[in-house]
C-alpha cells in the first residue's frame, strides 16, 4: 500500500477505512516494523496499549504522529489522509473553505491543516501583491470621527 496510487477518494477510503488502518501505514513508513525513539535513537522502546511507545533512556512517551505534521492534533488521520490527496490532486490550491467542507471539519481546523501541508510539501503561498498595484475605489484608514 506504500506506493499505490490513488485514482479516487473512493480508492484512498477503501485503503484506509479506519484509524488504526492509517497507524500501521505510517508506522509501515516510518519504522519499517523497527520502532526507532524520536527522542534518543539509541534508546530501546517499550511497546505500551492505545498504539503509544516509552522511550527507555528519556521516558518520554511518543507514537507515529510525534515529530509530523499530525503531531499534536485531534483529527483523524484518516481526514489528514484526504486533506492530502485533496490538496495534492488539485490544479489549483484549494481553499480552507472548500477543504473544511469537504472533510465536514470547521474553516479553522482547515486552515491548520493546509498550512502544515503546504509547510510539508513545499506549496508555496506566496500571493502578496509586489511592484506597481492599483485598486479602485478602495478606503485605506479609520472611520473619521467628527
């Protein structure tokens, strides 16, 4: 499932209908079944419940979303996982509008999400206007009080 290729949202839904079908992808990405400590490669990791690791030498307690662009988040991986496609698949940027709809998740957590994709995946959102710009009948400043 590493390399496939997705045609659809269907396809992806199918690949990964649940949580834990999305843990075992990216545990299969980044560990390759040899769970590695992000705080102290060296260290030996105990396997404990709720898919959570300790790393021996720090204590420290991780999973797969620790030091990723899931790290520190409540949404499903699966929705991350079709955030992904979704922004990777359009021609154009999709909006955080568009990106909450879809996923039925508020423009606020939309926009978390599109920022840490872009981040990740080098997507530049450079639209700041440069050089010469004219606007038409635009109001720059405060209301004036008399």
């Amino acid at each position: 499932m590493i390399n496939q290729n997705f045609n659809s949202i269907l396809d992806l839904i199918k690949a990964f209908p649940d949580q834990q079908s999305c843990i075992d992808h990216l545990e299969q990405l980044r560990w390759n079944g040899n769970v590695v400590s992000p705080f102290d490669a060296e260290s030996k990791v105990y396997n404990c419940k709720g898919n959570k690791y300790k790393c021996k030498n720090t204590g420290k307690y991780f999973n797969v979303k620790t030091n990723t662009i899931f790290d520190n988040t409540k949404i499903d991986l699966q929705k991350w996982f079709l955030a992904i496609w979704l922004v990777t698949s359009h021609k154009k940027e999709i909006s955080s509008l568009q990106l909450g709809r879809d996923l039925d998740i508020t423009q606020k957590s939309a926009w978390f999400m599109l920022s840490r994709i872009r981040k990740c995946f080098g997507i530049d959102d450079d639209t700041k206007l440069n050089n010469e710009v004219e606007a038409d009948e635009t109001y720059i400043g405060s209301k004036n009080n008399k």
